[in-house]
C-alpha cells in the first residue's frame, strides 16, 4: 500500500524498532520495542505520536449547523471537546470554526470530508496538526519542564491553548488506557523540534518512546 | 584536637557515619550531615578564608552563609559557600583567594598598608596615565577578588521548570511552620522552602533555654507530616517577580514557582557590633554559636566574651555555658542591663554581667581571638578607652540586634518603616496576596511567632477566598527591643569592620560622607558597603544607622538601598537551564539533509542555502543551481512561504483595505502581486493573491512577515466589522517550486490540471492533483522562467516533492537554494521586503509604485501616502551592475555609496557572480543618481572605492517573455 | 513574570501573549488634514494614566483590549474588543 502522507516525525520513529500499522495512507507506530520495556515505559513517562489519525476544519457561518445535520455531537462551550462516534473528538476552536480529529478506527473524519464541500458560510480547513500523546506517573514533571501553566489543575473536556517548550499547542487532558494523558497538538513544522525537546526532557525523566497501540488496543499491525 | 561536644538533641550530624574530605591538600573527616564549616571547625581550625581585600584571615561568623568567610572551589566550581556545603568523600577544596594558599598566602601583610588605601582609592590612584590602566587592573584584580572559573570545566545539563502553588511559604521556622498548617488547613496547596538543609529554623538551635522549645518543634512538624506538606529544605526563594513569580533554587534546578499568595516568614539576620578587630577569627554572632552547638555538636571556643545589646544574648550565654564553655563576662550595651529574670540566671550561673559596657578591641594574633578589652559606653554611646577591662579568652560572641531578611518583601513591593520598638525595619505596606510573619514582621517571641504565621494564613486564605471568617490582628512585639539602635565603636586603629565581604571599616563612612557620598545610594557605590558577594546580609543595617548619625538624619530618612534579586548567588547552570529554540522545518527538511544542503535560518526556519557538492565552492554551486534554472528545470523548497486562506462575503474587502493593490476585478482562477503597508505608508510584506472561488482566496506573504501581518489582518476584520474567515494556513500547507524551461514537461506527467499556455496563463491559480495529491498551482514568475508553485497539505509534501524529483530526472531537474533564488529574483530586479527595504522605506522609494492602486477609497498608509507625495523624495532603490569584465573589489550589502565626501545611498542587494555575466545589485541611491547610466562610487570594507553604474532592471528578460510561455 | 488574564482563556503568563500598541480610533482619513493624520499616525501619549491596550494571546489567536495603569503596571480589566453601541 503506498504510503503518501507522513508524520512530522516519522523519521525519529523509522530509526527504532517499530511494529509499522497505518491508518488511510499514514505509517503509524503500533509498538516501539519489547513489550515488556514499552509497557513499563508506558507506566512511567510516554510519548507516542499519533499523527497519522485523520484530521478536518471546517468554519463559516453555517458550519454547526451542517454538523448537527451529520449527527455530529457539537460541543457548545468555546474549546469544548466532544466524542465522536470512532473514539475521536471534536473541539469547538472559536465561535464558528471546528476541529475534529478521528479516533484509531477513522471512521468519521474521512466520511464527513468526503461529503463537505466550499458553499457560501462553510467553508472546509485542512488540518495538518501533528498528534502527540504524553502519559505516564511523571507526566506532570515532564509538562512543568515545558509549559508555564498548572495542567494539572485545568477543567476537563475542554482544550488549552498554550506553549510546550516554546511553541504554542493545543491541548486535551484526558483518560486514555486508565491513565490521565496528554494529548497534545502542535503545527506540522514545529512538530520535528517539539518532540525532540519533548523526548530529551522525558528522557531525563526516566521516560521514553511507546507505540500507539499502548493508547488504542484496538489498532491492529497492517 | 577535637570541638566537637556529647551528641545534642536534634543535630544534623550522623555519628555512625563519618565521612573524610580535603581541604587545602589536607585530609579532614567529619559526620554525614556536617558542612565544610563545621567539619573543620570540629578539628579547631579556625583559619578558614581570607577577605577580599586585605587578606585578613577569617573564619566562621554566621555558619549560615550571611557571610562570605569561607568560600572555597574545587575543579569543576568555585565560589561555593562552606557555611551549607555538605561534605561528602570525594570533596577536595581550598580557599578562594589565595596565593600560595590559606596559611602562607603572600597576600596576608596587604591589610598593614589599609591606611593607605581609604575608600575610593583606587579610583583616584589608578587612572593616569591611562596607558597603564591595564597593568594596574590585572595587578588589582590579583589582590582583590574571589574564587577562579575554570574554563575548562564540563557543561551540566540543568533541567528548568515551573511550579504552582496557592501559597509559598518562606521560611520553615516556628512562624513559616504555623503558617503552613493552617494555610494547609484551609485547603491551600501550600509549598514551604527553607534555604537550610533542616526544618525548624532558628527553633533548631536557639531554643530560648526553654526545654519545651524542642517540643513545640516536634508538634508543628508532626503536624506538618500529617497534613503531607510539601516541604523544601536547602531551597531558597532567590527573588520576586511580577505577579508572584517567583525564583526558587536548590542543589539541581531553578524552578519557577507562580504563588497565588506568597507568606514570608524567612526570619531576620543577626547583625554583628562594629569594634576593633570585629573580623577576628573567633569573633562571630551568638547564632553562630548556637549553631555551632545544636546543630553540629561542636564547641565554639574554651572561654569567651559575649556582647548582648538583648535577651538573645543572654540566652546564648546561658547555651555557651551550658555545652561548658566559659563564658568569661556578659558585655551588656545597656546601661540598664537585661530586664528580665535572664539577668538573674546569668549571675546564678556565675557570668559576670558589666552592664553599660563594649567589646572596645579584640587582641587575636595569627588569627585566632587571645583577649577582649570591654570598655565602659558614656551617654552618647561613644567607648570609654580611657578604662579598660582586658579579659583573657578565645572567642567572643555578638547578640546586640537583628535586621529583617526582607528581599523577597521588597521585591515584591512592600515598604518598610523603622519601628523603635523594635529598632528594626518592618513591613508597613504589604502588596496584595503578600504576607510577613515572624521576626522579619517584628515578633520574636516564640508563641507570638506561631500566633502570627496562623494569622498570615488565615490572611492568605481570606485573599484567595477560602476562608470567611475573621483574621485576627497583627501580633505587637512586647518589652525591650530586641536590637540595638547603635552598636558601632571608633577606633583610632580602625579595622572596626562594618562590611567583611568588601573590608570596609568605620572610617571609610566617614570619608565618603566628607566627600559628599551623604545619600544611601551614593554611599554603596562609592564604598561598595553591601555589594559584596552577600549584599550586606550583614553590613546594610549598620550602614544605614551610621549614615544616618553622620548626616542626623532619622533612619527612615536615611532609607535603605534597594534589595534585588537574587538572595544568594546562583550557579550560572540553573539560570541558563534547558534553553527553549523553537524552530520549524519543512516536510521536505529530511529530504534536504540526505541532499547535502546547506542550512541557514530564515526567522525560524531552517532553509537550504544550497546543495553542497565535493570539491566544489559555496559561490560555484549557488551560480550553478541557478544556471540550471535558467537552462533546464530546478526545483525550490517554499514551504516556508507564509500562506492565508481568506474566505467569506467580506473577503474581497479585506484584500482591498488590507494591500495596496485592487482585487475586486482579480477574476477567479487568477493571481496578482500584494503589498501591504503600515499606516505611516511604509512597506511590511508582499505575496501574492491567488483567487479560489467566489468567495475564496489564497494569499501568499513573506516567511518572516506573516505572522505579523495575520494578527493585523484579524485585528482589522474585528475593527471593519466584516463577514470574513481568516486562517493562518503557513504550516498546514507546503510549497515547491519548479522552475526553468523544462518545468511544463516534468510536472505535466504528475496532475490533472490542463498545463497548456491557454488553459493555465501566467499569473493563473489552479486547484487539481498533484501525484495524487490535491494542490493549488500558482503560475509566479519570482525566479524569471516558466515555472509552478505547488502547495501541498504539508504531511503530503515528502511523497510530492519526491514524485516531482523522479518525475524529472529525465530532463536533468536538480534542487537549489535560497541563494540561487536571491540570485535570480536579483536579476529580474524584484525586491525582497526588508533586504532591500528598511523599517522606513515608502514604495516610491522602493520603485514599486506600479502597485499602489489608483481610485481605491481606503487602503493602510493610503492617507500617509499622500503626504509622502507632495514631500521631496530623498531616495530611491535603484539597480546597478559593474562592467563586463571588471576584475576588481566588489562590495558587501550595507557598504555606502559616496558622492563628493558624501553618503549617499547603500547597497540592499549584490550579486558577486551572475547568470547574465556581470556583478549587479540593488541600491538605495540620491534620486539625482537614479538614471541609468549614472556612475556611482561604492566603498568598500577595505575603505577602498569602486565605481558601478547604474542599469535598468530588470537585469534579465526585461520583456518577462520567459516566465510568459 | 507578569499575568494577564485573557478573556476567552483566563490568566496566563505574559509570555504568552503580543502587545499590539494603545488602542485608537482612527480618524477619517478623507476628513483630516496632514498634520492631524501625521499626528494619528506618529504621537503616542506617554502620560501616566490608566491606557486601553491591545494584546493577543498567540496560542489562540485572540485580540482583546486590556485597561492597564502604565503607573503602577497593574492590570485593571480585559475584554474582547466589542465596535462602538454594541456594549462590552
């Protein structure tokens, strides 16, 4: 299967032992190493790109509108998150502009593409966010060494907005595999620099590189 | 000989566990838990640093690092403070400051020529002839100075971090640990730091001869475990910052804590009297002393002197005489003497009290304290000389006062006023969330200390609304102050020491006053008092009262210098920590790295320069790279472009008010030049704006100006209340462009779009697939050929760039850089903003007036252009080029143009070597020079001249036939 | 480090946003003349006194106006930037 879309930072994962699982036509680390080394990774201090899951804009006017006739959760609060059918979220990114990103199955991002086109008052975004999730018992060392905010004291269900080592991101607090994750979102071309900030960091800290099958059981190898 | 005493309750020290290290070469052992300090101190040594200047020999003083007596380095750091280094088995230190070392150092007779050297001599000794300045520097900086850095030494990786907490509470002394609980209590999520290695602070070792002392330390710490209170010891808070913010540094990190509340309860400094040989070793604070005891079991001296002015000092007394030291003679500043009942237990313990009395000299040989003279003090404080009481001994201990330890209050905006009740600066006005308790709030008793901490949380909590119900009043201070309001002796002989880090004696107040140095902050700089590597932990107080008394003033007239941070040295490693430089890189990056580009940073991009080859030179290949354009087909990494969407109703008017161009009649599927200028009319960015649809446009902008000019551009949607979308899409898209002749061939195998002359124009915009890819083309014509900008969704720009390369190796394409593309932009004469405009340039000025669009009711900078019309122009961008042939000096960008003796204009663009043969560049020149034809003389770096003419541009093509195919 | 409190996200530290300059009304370019125009465009007032602000939280790409005292450096409220008659 030809691969013609890739991760900002495919190129740090390509030099590890990588069980190789894709998602559309976007390589995605499923396991980085044996098992039981990832798994006390994942424990302690994880970072795993998930880049590869599928990501839509769309804003104008009418944009909440067509959503719901999608049968799109639509979150009401600004920086609300909601879920999507296949595990994914939606965020409200201002008053008339969405964001939503397909969870492991990518179900719901590339129907909802297929259907929508540019009319007058809807208008389609093309995202191209990298995806990282940190989680682990030393995640909130790792997050105090790189944002100048107290994640652990902000609201649920809601993103921030905010810098990680310099770089404004997106980010989502929230349960993933029974542990308080991180998801964090960041411009494709910072993408390459964040993660190596957010590697040597986690790395000092014990932490280390997990597959996103630690995340999404459900991802299969291809 | 060992000092050290039977194990003290609450020690720090570990005996089981002993541990040796080396000091000046020599070997020393000492327990876990002892400080460099201590550890020699147990073993008698009592020479432990020499100062600054004079090489006096010192010792301990505070044992709290309120002085800087003993400072020593290692290989890798220096300047660290014995007083709270731990020892550990591979320690080897010596002294700072030295030559030859601490015993024998060939310094030490330097302090016999002090009279010679008044304050302020250097600089009136050592500035002529001038020529000799550097000689007495390095001759100066030998004598005077502290610790070497050795170059050498290995960089450690220091992380940095944030913290929060809703209340910082400084200090873990009775008042800091009361203030904890309750604010812990209250729900706070409390954060304690104590800048020593323990917790209790001075409750540790100055139990008030009170045996429930220790008891009451036990309670509030079990209190505090119980309540799991986030504790830091050997952290200090080192300075405050806006909001709040403030610097915490320990052994590993700094940490930057934001407080929602900040509760100081850091306690107060003892203050040293001022009297002949006051720098003696053996001569140190009565905290010392009790430091020296509880904390490390170690014995002070045999006999001593101790010099109350307070309660404490008997205390101390009662402590000395305690562990079995004979305390010779209470020397009471008062002429009253004590007031309290501790008067009478001195006497029962058999000190002889002479109330009314000094320490008027110390005798100490070969730095070690031999004897004290006490003198009767008259009704002006002055020392009687005349009668003498001489005491035999080998130590004396000061208790006459203390002074807040205020930093952190005073950076945060507090006043203080002297209060006479206490003899002390206290806090007046408290900025909002910030509270003081315990000594630095003027409380010395015990159970008034935890009184107030209770009361600063319960003050806190009330701030930060977690609590509703009354905070109680301040607690007073009650009977005798515990300082003294002057506890400062001339001396005919001087070396009555008022600052120890800087060796400032008493007289050299009085000079600086005579001089006219009559204000605070004229006295520190001229005498240097306080900007020792303490900042006056020790010496700002006395500084201040004997200002004071020198110009009668009152103390608050008098005033304090201000305290900045940080409160203790920090290591340079925890300030510079792990250094953030966000950058970004193109989805193509890796595919350059593999090409042998060569990088340079645009904003905070990484873009190829070029592609580097063997053997062959920078100049070579960029002039290759574009002749290759020229010729065949290149391909160009543009990602970095920035890049607009701009979408909705209003969108056409947002371009319209936005740039100086028209847009209402760009017809879709078309793309026109942009420039966008700021309200003073002058030049910020360019791009292009390419129509998508109806409503729809794509707008290209410069790499390092978009952001700029997107916050602009929302600003100004939300002020002209328009019905318009606008999304910063720079690193969501990427971009290449292929260019030269052969560009039509090698992109028509990959897309769906009609490549055809009729069906895709120059200037045209398409929307379509590019290697199965969905992209927008734009027909430019930057570089001068035929070419295409593809933008790509950026996680497909690897797999396009790649299928372009394959796709034309048939017909030779090869990647270049950024500097060919300077170069062939150069040659066609475009202008790139801020290269060859400045913060000032108009677009007259810059031959882009073909730009402005005429009949337009409003555009930014507009109405300033007008202005600028109807003045002279004084410039203008111009191009030049140098004969065929001329072999000589060529200039940089910025050298000056000079006309008769005369700058006239600089060079904004230079191109050495070019496709079309001669050297050429663009330049800011006198209107008068603008006419082709017209010489000009350019100086070079070298100062030499040369002379270009000025030519037409574009330099190449002038008719744009190649880009038009 | 300072903290301004962004309307739509609340106190964040002061790195994490733009100043855009005191905020003015521009006049009618068509209705001034060249010296009340030069004067919009170039004289700022630097007088102590309580100054409406433009500040952009970057992470989020919001505008708002904040009333800061250039005295005292304090922060008195912020707002998202509402046209004239619509209210606050």
């Amino acid at each position: 299967m030809t691969t013609l879309t890739r991760s900002p930072v495919y190129h740090h994962l390509e030099k590890l032992a990588v069980t190789w699982g894709q998602i559309g036509d976007c390589p995605i680390a499923l396991t980085v190493g044996p098992r039981d080394a990832e798994v006390s990774t994942f424990k302690r201090l994880a970072l795993c790109d998930a880049s590869a899951l599928p990501k839509l804009g769309l804003k104008g006017p009418k944009a909440e509108a067509w959503l719901r006739v999608q049968e799109i959760p639509v979150p009401m609060a600004m920086f609300g998150v909601a879920r999507l059918a296949d595990g994914g979220v939606i965020v409200r990114v201002a008053s008339n502009e969405f964001f939503l990103e397909s969870g492991p199955a990518a179900e719901t991002v590339p129907a909802l593409a297929a259907k929508l086109k540019h009319e007058p008052g809807l208008h389609r975004l093309t995202r191209q966010d990298a995806t990282f999730l940190v989680s682990g018992q030393r995640v909130h060392e790792a997050l105090l060494q790189t944002c100048g905010i107290d994640l652990a004291r902000q609201g649920v269900n809601a993103v921030i907005y905010t810098r990680v080592a310099g770089v404004s991101c997106a980010i989502l607090p929230e349960q993933l595999s029974d542990q308080q994750a991180y998801r964090i979102w960041v411009d494709y071309t910072y993408a390459d620099y964040l993660w190596e900030e957010l590697h040597d960091i986690m790395h000092d800290l014990g932490g280390g590189i997990v597959g996103a099958g630690c995340f999404y059981l459900r991802l299969t190898v291809m | 000989m060992s000092n050290r005493l039977a194990p003290q309750e609450g020690e720090l020290i570990n005996r089981s566990m002993p541990v040796s290290f080396r000091f000046e070469g020599r070997s020393y052992s000492g327990f876990l838990g002892d400080s460099i300090t201590s550890a020699l101190y147990a073993h008698d040594v009592r020479l432990l640093g020499r100062s600054f200047k004079y090489h006096r020999p010192r010792g301990v003083y505070s044992l709290a690092h309120h002085d800087a007596n003993v400072m020593v380095e290692d290989a890798q750091r220096t300047n660290m403070r014995g007083d709270v280094t731990p020892i550990a088995p591979h320690l080897d230190v010596r002294a700072v400051n030295t030559t030859g070392g601490l015993e024998k150092d060939l310094l030490r007779f330097t302090g016999l020529f002090s009279k010679m050297m008044p304050v302020g001599f250097y600089y009136k000794c050592f500035h002529t002839p001038r020529k000799l300045f550097p000689f007495y520097e390095s001759q100066l900086r030998k004598i005077a100075g502290l610790g070497r850095i050795n170059p050498a030494a290995q960089a450690v990786a220091t992380p940095k971090r944030y913290d929060f907490c809703d209340a910082l509470v400084v200090g873990s002394g009775p008042a800091g640990l009361a203030a904890a609980i309750e604010a812990a209590e209250r729900g706070l999520k409390v954060i304690v730091v104590d800048d020593m290695p323990y917790i209790g602070g001075s409750l540790r070792y100055q139990w008030h001869n009170d045996p429930a002392a220790k008891q009451t330390l036990d309670k509030l710490i079990d209190r505090a475990r119980a309540l799991n209170l986030d504790i830091r010891t050997s952290t200090e808070a080192a300075g405050c910052y806006g909001d709040l913010w403030i610097a915490l540094i320990d052994s590993k990190c700094l940490t930057k804590l934001r407080a929602n509340t900040l509760i100081v309860a850091a306690g107060a400094f003892e203050q040293p009297a001022v009297f002949h040989n006051n720098d003696v070793p053996g001569v140190m604070l009565a905290s010392a002393a009790q430091r020296l005891m509880r904390l490390y079991g170690v014995r002070p001296f045999q006999r001593g002197v101790l010099l109350a002015a307070n309660g404490d000092g008997y205390r101390a007394a009662l402590d000395l005489h305690g562990a079995g030291v004979n305390v010779a003679a209470i020397a009471d500043l008062r002429p009253d003497g004590e007031p309290t009942d501790l008067a009478q237990r001195a006497a029962d313990a058999g000190i002889p009290i002479h109330r009314g009395h000094t320490v008027y000299e110390v005798a100490g040989a070969g730095g070690r304290v031999s004897a004290a003279a006490l003198c009767r003090v008259d009704a002006q404080g002055h020392a009687d000389a005349a009668h003498m009481i001489r005491i035999d001994c080998d130590g004396v201990a000061m208790s006459v006062g203390w002074a807040p330890n205020g930093g952190l209050l005073y950076q945060a905006g507090a006043k203080f006023t002297y209060d006479p009740a206490v003899e002390q600066f206290l806090p007046q006005r408290l900025p909002p969330g910030v509270f003081a308790a315990g000594r630095v709030n003027g409380v010395f008793d015990l159970h008034a200390q935890m009184e107030d901490g209770a009361r600063a949380a319960l003050a806190a909590a009330a701030y930060l609304s977690r609590y509703a119900g009354p905070v109680p009043p301040a607690v007073k201070h009650g009977g005798a102050a515990p300082s003294h309001p002057y506890p400062i002796f001339h001396h005919p002989k001087g070396k009555n020491f008022v600052d120890l880090d800087e060796d400032i004696h008493l007289m050299d107040f009085v000079n600086a006053v005579q001089e006219g140095y009559d204000n605070i902050e004229l006295i520190k700089r001229y005498t240097t008092v306080g900007m020792g590597p303490t900042q006056g932990k020790l010496s700002n107080m006395n500084a201040v009262r004997i200002l004071a008394k020198l110009t009668q003033q009152s103390i608050d007239q008098t005033g304090t210098t201000t305290s900045r941070p940080f409160y203790q040295p920090v290591p340079m490693r925890h300030l510079a920590g792990r250094r953030f430089h966000p950058h970004r890189v193109t989805p193509m990056h890796q595919w350059h790295e593999q090409a042998a580009a060569k990088f340079t940073l645009v904003g905070v991009w990484h873009r190829p320069e070029y592609y580097a080859q063997p053997g062959r030179t920078r100049e070579d290949l960029i002039l290759a790279e574009a002749k290759h354009v020229r010729e065949k087909v290149g391909l160009i990494d543009v990602g970095t472009l920035g890049k607009i969407e701009v979408f909705g109703r209003d969108a056409v008017k947002m371009l319209e008010r936005t740039y100086t161009g028209k847009f209402e009649n760009l017809a879709v599927g078309k793309t026109r030049y942009c420039l966008a200028l700021d309200e003073s009319g002058v030049i910020i960015d360019d791009g292009v704006v390419a129509r998508l649809g109806d409503d729809r446009y794509y707008v290209t902008a410069t790499t390092s100006g978009v952001d700029y000019l997107f916050r602009e551009m929302q600003r100004n949607a939300m002020l002209w209340k328009l019905d318009v979308g606008l999304v910063n899409v720079t690193g969501r898209y990427t971009g290449m462009n292929i260019a030269g002749p052969m560009s039509r061939q090698v992109l028509a195998g990959l897309t769906n779009v009609d490549l055809s002359a009729e069906g895709f124009p120059y200037l045209g915009v398409r929307e379509g697939e590019v290697a199965g890819v969905p992209a927008r083309l734009l027909r430019v014509g930057f570089v001068g050929e035929l070419g295409y900008e593809v933008h790509v969704p950026a996680a497909s720009g690897l797999a396009v760039w790649q299928a372009l390369m394959q796709a034309g190796a048939a017909h030779g394409i090869a990647p270049f850089g950024v500097e060919a593309q300077r170069l062939l932009r150069l040659e066609k004469g475009h202008i790139i903003i801020i290269a060859d405009t400045d913060a000032l340039t108009n677009p007259i000025e810059a031959g882009v007036e073909w730009a402005l669009g005429k009949d337009k009711p409003f555009y930014i900078g507009q109405r300033s252009l007008d202005i600028v019309r109807k003045q002279q122009l004084t410039r203008k961008l111009a191009g030049f080029a140098f004969p065929q042939g001329y072999a000589g000096g060529l200039p940089e960008e910025c050298n000056l143009i000079i006309e008769r003796g005369e700058m006239t204009g600089r060079i904004t663009s230079i191109a050495k070597r070019s496709t079309v043969g001669p050297a050429l560049g663009l330049a800011f020149v006198r209107p008068t020079q603008a006419n082709p034809g017209t010489p000009i003389d350019i100086r070079l770096d070298s100062g030499e001249m040369v002379q270009a003419k000025i030519v037409a541009t574009p330099f190449y093509d002038p008719e744009h036939a190649r880009q038009k195919q | 480090m300072k903290i301004i409190t962004c309307p739509i996200n609340g106190p964040r530290p002061m790195q994490e946003f733009t100043y855009g300059g005191e905020f003015r009304e521009m006049p009618n370019p068509a209705g001034t003349d060249d010296a009340q125009w030069a004067s919009y465009v170039f004289h700022r007032g630097g007088e102590p006194a309580v100054k409406r602000e433009w500040w952009y939280h970057i992470a989020s790409g919001t505008w708002f106006i904040a009333e800061r005292d250039n005295q005292s450096d304090q922060f008195i409220r912020t707002y998202l930037y509402a046209p004239a008659g619509e209210g606050k």
